[in-house]
C-alpha cells in the first residue's frame, strides 16, 4: 500500500472528521465533567454544613451521571470493575435519591 491508499483508508475510517480535534473535545469534555463533579459535591457539603441541610438533589444528580459514564464503560469494554463501580454509584445514587424525597417530605 502507498501512501494515498493508507490516508483514503484513514479518511474513510475517520469518516471525514479531524481526529486531533475529536481528542481535544473528549479531553475538554472530560475536564468540565471532572470540575462539575466537584463542584457540585462541595456545593453538596457547603449546603450542609452552612444551612443545616445537605443539597442530596446535587448527590443525586452527580452520582447518576457518575453510574451513567461507568455503564458506558462496561457496555463498551466489559470490564467487571466498571460494572462493580457502575453498581455502587447507583446505589448510592437511589440512596440520595431517597433522602431528597424524604427531605422535601418533612419541609
């Protein structure tokens, strides 16, 4: 194979797409996933500590996008440790889930 046949191969692969910035949006992407992350669970506690009431709705909402990235993770490489992760930020994500309810209930 030339060197034309490889970058049509290639170009054909990548279905026309820059790959260099398809990485720079993956890692983009995960840097502002990361720093939501964390500033949402410190707003969590911030909350609690502050006004006596700790935000779960934040927990929840985090926690279900960390079950939500970690199932992907599994569908896509099928690695046991992704779903054990995957599992347990579900639970703990129905467990927030819960003491939001049960927060809003005895308002």
């Amino acid at each position: 194979m030339n060197k034309e046949e490889i970058l049509a191969i290639s170009q054909n692969e990548n279905k026309g797409k820059d790959v260099a910035d398809v990485e720079l949006s993956k890692t983009g992407i995960r840097a502002g996933w990361i720093v939501t992350v964390c500033l949402a669970v410190a707003a969590a506690v911030i909350d609690g500590a502050v006004f006596g009431r700790p935000g779960f709705e934040l927990l929840f909402a985090v926690g279900t996008g960390l079950a939500v990235v970690f199932f992907w993770k599994y569908a896509k490489a099928k690695k046991r440790h992704e779903l054990i992760i995957a599992l347990c930020y579900t639970v703990a994500s129905v467990a927030w889930l819960v003491a939001w309810i049960l927060q809003m209930c005895n308002r």
